[in-house]
C-alpha cells in the first residue's frame, strides 16, 4: 500500500517562509499561479543558505512527492536529506558514518517550476531540503511517500497494559515496512535484502500478525534460487541452516504439502553437504563463513551458537524428511556428530538461548547468566529466543525485561525497532528526534560492527521476534 503523509512538524529552518502552509493539502496536482496572494499559501524557499527539515512523525518507507510552483529561473539544484534521527538528516557525509547504503539518503537532485516529482527510495523520519543555488522554490506541497504492508491481522495485543501495546503497535510498523518491497527485507535504508539467517524473526512475526502469507513462501523461495548447492545462501552456512528452520516450522503452522515437497530435492542436497561441516570428533568447519549474530561475533560461544543452531536445523529437517516419508540416516549421524561436544555457552545470553531451543533445556548456572544484569546483552535478532528462554522460568520477568528492552527504544523516539541496541546506550545519549548538544548521539555515537554510527538501520525487521513472544505470554 502507499500512502501519501503530510509533515507533523518543522524542526529547523532558514530564508523560508510560510513553513505551516504544509501542514495542509491543497491537492495532488501542480497548478500555475502569478499573485502574490495566492503564493502566501505556499513555502517559499529563498536563495544559498535556505533550508526546511520536516519531521513525518514516525519511520518511513520511500520517499517525498515535491509539487511545486514557480522557481525564479524555472530549474533549480536542490539537495535533499533522509534521516531516520534528527542527526542523521543534519549530518554531512562521511560524519559519523553517514552515507549512501544501499539507498541514496543524501543527494543533489534538480526541481523545476510547476512539478509534481516524486525524489527518493529509503527509509526516514526526517527530510532537510537545503537550496543550492541563488534563486528561490515555491512548493505547493511536500508530501511522504510511504509504501508499508497492508492485511487485516489475525492478531492484535488487546492487553492493558500500556507499554506492551506500545512494543506491539511498533513492532508490526517495523516488520510491515520491512515486508513492503515484494520480499521481506532486513532494513528499509541499509540491507534492503532478504538475508535468510535474518529473516527468521520476521517469518514469526508475519505468522503472528496475519498468518499464512504469500511474501513469506515467496522471499524463502528466492533465498533457495540465490544459492544452488553447494553454494550457502549469503555464502554462510549458519544462514542455509535458519532456511531449514523456518521451513520446518512453516510445515508445522500451514500443513502446506505442496510446498514443501518442491523443496525436498534441494533439501536432501543440502543436510547432506551440512555433513560436511562436522568431523568425526565433533568438531565444527570453520572455513566457510558462519553468523550467530553480531554481538557474538569472535567471542568464545559463538562456534557453541552455532552448533546450537546447527542442532535446530538438523531437528527442522528430520521433523520434515519423517513427515514426508524420507530417508533420516544422514540427519542422525549429523547430530550424533554435534552432540559429541557439549553445549556450554559460557557468557553470551542468546548462545543461551539458542542452546535451549536445540535441546530443550539450559542449567541452573546458565539461566543465571540469562538474566544477570536484567535486559543486558540482549539482542534486537534474537529477542524472541532469549525472552522465550526466560519465560520458561520466570514469564513474569521475561515480560519485564522486554518491557526495559524494548521500552529503552522507544523511551528515546522509537517508532521502529532497530538493527541492535545495547540498554547501556541509553547512558548519557538523547532522544533520536531531538538535538540536544549536552548529550551523545545515540545514533551517531553508537553501533558496532557493521553498523557504526549514522550506518545504523533505526528499522530492522529481524528485531520484531518479539510479535510472537508477546502473542505467547502477554495477556
């Protein structure tokens, strides 16, 4: 679905007037006007050095339709700006990580007189509109254009509680506009790309809100023709395994025959290559490239998260291969081989939890690690097994620490939930949708990896695990 979305709010400014005249349409269309009482009712934009930052109000998907009106010399050279915080949109390239990932955010474009132009294909909150030339913009109207997933849910959090509703309503706009492109993509701005470990989170929360949905069969579907064996799909390993997971539980929820049996060539062929990444001992390959996730990246659980994943997938594909009435001989000797070593996470929470979705069950010593420190080395990606983990325990201190999780985001601004956060980012940061020059950037000032700074997606699908966790536990 699109939609077209007036501003909510100027935040900034310069040589501009009439900036309230947005707030209001006054029609899809350009029209000619040569009075200055009629152009009283349109922004004006006024030589080098104006600029207008507009505030949509909440996490978008696409871009802005500019219509104008007259421009002194007919064309014009604008910049344009997408932030998805107040200081992203106000950043200048390279600063603090800003730049043009995977979508252009930043640019120079030319608008002409009398234009009905739509500029822009990313994810933002924000817009800044600077002139670059000595001339001057009427604009009619500058509207959002927002492309977001529409179906009637099957479910919706119906709860009391004020704070898990807020998670919920947030947590649907993030996978919504994440499952907006045709295919279920990580990120809006940055990883507009089905990468099939990430998609696990999402899958859950497209069952949870709407149940059977064409996108998801279609996006599995692509990661399969992406990567003919014996090629990996994203060329890691840890991400073929996630497809078999979610393959197997899509059997389990939808009972679809068909579907699955087109897949059941491929899927032999795939466990049977998995065999290779286990020796004899036990021992895990480590020559083709693997994922937990980022946090657990080169610390020592992250080869245990991977045989817990690996213990997943190997359940996935023996539940689906008995069900179809296929051979299991390969799948058995593969985790006989995995179970050789134990499974000891020693400090990471969701190496924990994946441990416990591998075999059911974690020690005493390795819940306490679990919820040490309360939301504390928590993952956006593997929120839905950590809080899971928990529940099994204690779901009344799972529902709280999501509740200090999840609600740390949208204490500073959140209107989608993000690539990763840390709750000890929130120690002297401000909010995403305010400037504030006594506090860091918690945007430009945070992230790891490959998501330092402004890099950062502020709209990542495979945070949104936690759609089902609610469905689950939160009444």
């Amino acid at each position: 679905m699109t939609e077209y979305i007036l501003p909510t709010k100027i935040i900034d400014g310069a040589k501009m007037e009439n900036p309230e005249t947005l707030f209001s349409s006054k029609g899809f269309y350009a029209t000619i006007n040569y009075t200055p009482s009629e152009w009283k009712h349109y922004l004006k934009l006024n030589g080098i050095g104006s600029f207008i930052v507009l505030d949509f109000g909440k996490e978008m998907h696409g871009g802005v339709r500019l219509i104008t009106d007259l421009i002194k010399t007919d064309v014009c050279k604008i910049r344009i700006r997408f932030g998805e915080s107040l200081g992203e949109v106000n950043a200048e390239l390279k600063e603090k990580n800003a730049g043009n990932y995977h979508s252009f955010r930043d640019f120079e474009t030319q608008i002409c007189s009398y234009a009905d132009a739509n500029v822009g294909q990313t994810g933002f909150r924000f817009v800044r509109i600077d002139l670059l030339e000595d001339n001057f913009i009427y604009f009619k109207n500058i509207y959002c254009v927002n492309r977001i997933f529409s179906k009637k849910p099957i479910y919706v959090y119906q709860g009391g509680d004020k704070r898990i509703a807020d998670i919920f309503w947030t947590a649907k706009r993030t996978v919504d506009l994440c499952s907006s492109g045709g295919y279920i993509w990580d990120g809006i701005k940055r990883d507009r790309l089905a990468w099939a470990g990430d998609l696990a989170p999402e899958v859950m929360a497209l069952h949870t809100l709407y149940g059977k949905v064409a996108i998801v069969e279609k996006t599995l579907d692509l990661c399969k023709k992406n990567a003919p064996l014996p090629r990996f799909m994203n060329n890691i390993y840890t991400y073929s395994m996630w497809w078999i997971i979610m393959l197997a539980d899509y059997y389990k929820e939808f009972a679809c025959d068909k579907y699955i049996k087109k897949h059941l060539p491929y899927l032999i062929g795939l466990v049977a290559q998995m065999g290779e990444l286990v020796d004899e001992n036990g021992t895990l390959s480590t020559k083709t490239r693997y994922l937990v996730d980022w946090p657990t990246k080169d610390t020592k659980d992250e080869l245990v998260g991977v045989r817990a994943i690996f213990l997943m997938a190997m359940n996935g594909a023996e539940y689906l291969l008995r069900e179809f009435g296929k051979s299991v001989e390969k799948v058995l000797e593969i985790k006989r081989k995995l179970l050789l070593q134990p499974l000891c996470p020693k400090e990471k929470k969701q190496v924990i939890a994946l441990k416990y979705f591998a075999v059911g069950e974690i020690t005493d010593e390795e819940y306490e690690i679990l919820i040490a420190g309360g939301a504390k080395g928590f993952s956006t990606f593997m929120s839905y097994y950590i809080l899971s983990a928990i529940a099994s325990r204690d779901e009344k201190l799972a529902i709280d620490l999501m509740k200090e999780y999840y609600g740390g985001m949208l204490d500073r601004g959140a209107t989608t939930f993000w690539e990763d956060f840390h709750i000890e980012w929130l120690d002297g940061t401000g909010r995403i949708d305010e400037i504030d020059e006594s506090k860091k950037d918690l945007h430009g000032d945070c992230g790891a990896f490959c998501y330092v700074g402004f890099r950062h997606s502020l709209c990542h699908g495979w945070s949104t695990g936690v759609l089902k966790f609610i469905k689950e536990h939160c009444r």
